[in-house]
C-alpha cells in the first residue's frame, strides 16, 4: 500500500479494477455484481437501502445486537418502516422466526429481510445458509441482506449458492486490510429492485458504479492505495486456501473458548454451533467492570480488546480472532487476558492459556 | 501509515482524532465545525447537499467545468431546483455574475450557491474571497458552498475570515495523501440549516459526527492509516510553512505556464490572475489527439499525465503540480511533456523547459 498512487484514469489502474472485481466475486462466491466504494462497513450498509428501496417500504431486523441494530436505524432514517424484531441476541436468527413473519405477511408488504452474519458485538453467528433456503421455500419475495462484515473470508459465505441479494462488507476483518474500504455483491433480483427504488441517491449508485467499472474505472476518485492492499489481500487468502483460512478461524475460535471455559467465564453465545468463528464475546463475573480490565490490559500490556457495546458496554470485552492472525499471536492475546485477569483481581480459574495451547497443538498434530 | 492500526474506540485513538479536528479547523481557517469522512470528495459534495437542504430547494452552480456539473448533477439526484448557469468555463465566476442572480431572486428562494474554487479540469480559480464578500453584501441568506478539493492547502483559503458556509475538500491533493478521505468545514449558517433540512441521510449525518467527535471518536469505523497520514501532512505543512506552500504552488504554476507559453500553446485558463496555482489544462494543436500524447508519455517516460474531461476530453492534457512536490520533480514532469511532444511529433516550440527553469532559479535566487 505503501507504492505510489497510480493515475486512476490510466490504463494500469484499469487493469487493476477487473482484477479486483473478478477477486471479489470469487470471495463473495458470486457471478453477479460486485461494488466497491471508498467507505466504511456501514456505508454498504446504506448504499443496499438506498440502491433497493424507496420510502415507506417494509423491512424487517432482529435486535441480534449493537450492529444489527445500528443498520435498522439506518433504514428508518430512510424513511423505511423498519418492523424490528425483539430477540434474544445470544442467539443467532432461526429460520422459523423468518418463515413466521413472511407467512404472516399476506400482502407481501415486506420488502427486505436485514440480517447480521457475524453479529460482531455479541461474537453470536446466524446460520444464513438456513434463512435463505427458508425464504426461498417460503415463496415471499422479500430480499435478503447479508451484513457480512466481519464474516466474509472468516466463515463460509456463499452469496449465488445460497440465493442471497446484497452481501455487505468492509476492508477491515477478513480481508485484513486497515479501514476505509466498503464492498458488497447484489444479485440479480438486488439489481432488479434498483430499477425501481426511488431514495434519492448518488455517491452510493449501482448505476455509476458499473457503468464506471465495466471501463475499469469509477466514478470518482477511488481509494487506490487500499486497493493495491486488496489486491495483495485476495493474493494471500488464495495463497493459503478458502478451506484453509475458514479452518484457521474454526481453531483459533475453539481455543479461545477453551480459554474462557477454563477461565470460568460465559460467553454471550448461549449455542455452541453458532459461536462466532471472528470475535467472542466474555462476559465478566457480576461485579466486575470489562473497561477497567481493559484499560489495565491495554496499560501493562498494550493490547486493546474490544469494549462491549449497546447493552453489553461494560459487562463483556471481547476478543477478536479474525484476520491476518497466526496461532502464536493468539496466544500471545490469551496470555495478555489472563495475565490481566489476575493483575486485577477478577476471580477466574488460571490454566485458560493451557487449555488454548491444547487444543492448538492437538489440531497441528 | 504503514503502522498497525489501532483500536478505534481506545484512549490513543482518542487522543489522535482531537489533534487531527484542531489541525484541520487550523489548515481550513476556521473555529467551527469540520468533518473527515473516510470517502472520496465527492463523498463531501454529497455531505454538503444532504446536510443542510431539503427537496424542492432552489442551488445555484455554474458550467465551471467538469466537477463544478458533477456536483451540481449530484444536487439534481437529491431532488434540488438546480439552476445551472451558463458559464464560460475558461474564465472564474465573478462576483457581479452572483449578485444579479441574487438581486434577481426577489422571494430569496436559493438557498445555495456551489463554486468550486479550483476547477481541476480547467485549471482556472476562481476568487471565493470576492464572491463570499458579494454575497454577504447582497444581503441574500443563500449559503456559499465551496469545493476546495485542489485548493486546500494549495492556495489561500479562510473559511471564517471570508466568511464561507461549507468548504469541501479530499486527500490526495493539497493535503498529499492517498484518496481516501473527504474533509470538511461547516459554518454556524451551515449547521442552523441542517436543524431543518430534510434530506434523508445517515452515513455523512454531521449530528452522529459531532456528537462521535466529541468524544475523540467516530460514528463508525474511519480509515485510521489515512488518518495518521493526515497527522503526519499537518506536520509537514506545518513544519513547510503555509505562506511557504502557497509560494511554492504560486512558483511552479508560474514555471509550468512560462513553459507552456514557450511551446507555443493555449492554457484553457485566459485570465492570467485565475490561472490556477494547482494544476494547468493545455490545449493541443488542431489536428492532435491529447490522449495520444498522453498515452506515448506514459509508455516512453512512465509518466501520466491528466486527461481532459467533459467537452475537454481529447482537446487537453492536465499538468498537476500539487501537494508532495519538488522543483526538481516537476522539472522532470516538463521535461517529459516537452520530449513527448518532439516525439509525437507535434508542432512546438523547443525550450519550455528551459523558461520554466529560468523561472525557477529566478525565484530561488
């Protein structure tokens, strides 16, 4: 990233963008459209309402936690008539909820369904494989929307395969690139919807997007030297092999729960298929504050665990494991928590580091 | 930037977002509000519109040039009365033209008016101060709107002292970055309108912004390895001088034009006093293709030089000479138009690079 910045109406730069495209098709599993714009996660979030909708339309969200619910507010603000569903975030989103509320919808006023992959604030994992086929068996024609943030490259996503409409990432979780860089991928009846939806729109527009991508090009100064990471990122995720890199997420998940089992400590997932392969999320013993902890961590240690957030703040930290990570830096992670958890006094059973380096060893064998 | 990058919402991010909005209110002559966004300009120009208006307002533009029309067609998609005047693009907007469309406009419907200060596919300037001081006389309320993507940090600007309602402006020109981040300043007329604007918009919303800011955060993820570069541009703008850069930006457009007047062509620019300090659109000869030339530079010396856009594209290439640059990288710059010329075979006269040198060592004398 560190090269200098190429003209980005020059032909080299051309040659780049349809690289990049072909390589963010293949990640997100798709033939069909993909976008990438100079944003933050939560700007795809916007650009799928706005490409796709029109004021007063019905979606539907689940209160999986603090990022689901930050996108649904984004669809009100909209002007959308966001029907938020109260659920127990410790869970991921089941089929059936989904399947209940588009058979109670008769006249098919729901036009989007929202989900969260990887609900990143609580490290709980919806199985969207399910919710597709279920809204596909269903024969409502609402959309589905994938907030794939912190899921695409960590857990196996398979936008055409399993029918999804818009999947919405970031460049900053499994892509391992710093911030700063929105991408998603819209299915054809994504593409169809954006025919029609009239919230008003223009730095988030599909049309300007693939008019300007098909010369290999977009349609305003892109963020080139992101681009030149992106480009090395999908190099090194290919390099290592999808199977691969899903498996290393896998383990390095699994020891971290082994970790936190050994410790004493709940996660926020209750269901153990469904815990987060990207970011646990611990909760403290009552009593205890996790942004103290955090802040000691962070001071003896400089290492900065996530802080918990929405109704979390303050009673769960979290651990990221996701992303350009090998096994001796997550351990080095363990170490630093647990270290920390005694410096502070938080009662916990030692041996979490142990039980980690068990079950990363058995895997390596 | 090629540091790790840090946790976004601890104590030594929030330490970095203060130093950044205290040097970006310094860099843009402000005390009031100012935004960084992690998008291009263009993200800007869309901050600007959907922050203070509401559908159905009457803006005013000009056919400045390429991304003068670009910002006003962006004005057209979110529903605004667009009254894009009929301009000729080779001279800046004048100050007369802008108090006859105000003292015209008898039941004060503008609400806006969008210059950009620096047309970067014109290489003309336009003089803001005049402009800013005519409506301010005129005792119109419409706000000024200014896009200073290449005038920030290139030539003077003071959004308090001239008395500007928005300034817009990106990365990777005066503030010698790669794209990816769009700044801005909004003065208190800018913010008291965005109390009744209408305009649905949540990702550039400037209220989740200050009230992020507030806390040395942001809203949502930002791009923090741009952001420690735009740390470390203050610096260096600090460290140059901002008379010094101003001077310097004055002495190469001086050397460039001494240059292009010797091989015997047009600048698109005509009024000596605007042409502008940042960047130069040449005219071809008739009969030569501008792209043409470009692209045997590109494959001979490894330079790009900037194509024409709009009603300019084929007629002119565009000689930069912005931001992280030297005397003596520019002299390389003119050397390889003037060598491209001879051998593109295009009618000139030899010792442009020559007059610019002499320009140069003039002033360093």
């Amino acid at each position: 990233m560190s090269k200098p910045t190429i003209d980005h109406r020059g032909p080299e730069f051309e040659a780049l963008t349809h690289r990049l495209l072909a390589d963010l098709r293949w990640i997100c599993g798709t033939t069909d459209d993909v976008f990438i714009y100079p944003a933050s996660g939560s700007g795809a979030w916007e650009a799928a309402i706005v490409n796709t909708l029109s004021s007063g339309d019905t979606v539907v969200a689940f209160e999986q936690g603090f990022f689901a619910q930050s996108w649904a507010q984004v669809a009100v603000r909209f002007g959308l008539d966001v029907r938020l569903q109260s659920w127990d975030g410790r869970q991921g989103v089941t089929p059936d909820a989904v399947t209940k509320l588009l058979s109670d919808d008769g006249n098919q006023a729901i036009k989007a369904v929202m989900i969260v992959h990887n609900e990143t604030s609580t490290g709980v994992t919806t199985n969207i494989k399910a919710i597709a086929a279920a809204m596909q068996a269903s024969g409502h024609p609402a959309l589905l929307f994938i907030d794939a943030v912190s899921s695409l490259a960590v857990t196996d996503l398979r936008h055409d395969e399993w029918g999804l409409d818009v999947t919405v990432s970031g460049s900053q979780k499994g892509l391992t690139l710093p911030p700063g860089l929105a991408v998603m991928a819209a299915g054809p009846r994504a593409i169809a919807a954006h025919e029609s939806a009239t919230i008003p729109r223009s730095y988030w527009d599909w049309d300007d997007q693939r008019a300007a991508n098909a010369k290999g090009s977009f349609p305003y100064t892109p963020a080139t030297n992101l681009l030149y990471g992106l480009e090395e990122a999908f190099a090194m995720l290919r390099e290592e092999g999808m199977d691969n890199v899903f498996a290393r997420h896998r383990r390095f998940g699994s020891a971290v729960r082994a970790a936190v089992a050994t410790w004493g400590f709940d996660t926020v997932s209750t269901v153990a298929s469904e815990a987060s392969q990207a970011a646990t999320a611990v909760i403290m013993p009552d009593g205890h504050d996790a942004d103290a902890l955090r802040a000691l961590i962070l001071e003896r240690f400089d290492m900065s665990l996530g802080t918990g957030l929405g109704e979390w703040k303050g009673r769960v930290f979290r651990i990221g494991h996701l992303g350009d990570l090998n096994a001796l830096a997550l351990m080095g992670t363990l170490a630093g928590v647990e270290m920390g958890l005694g410096l502070a006094g938080i009662p916990h059973t030692a041996g979490g580091v142990a039980a980690a380096m068990a079950v990363l060893a058995e895997e390596a064998s």
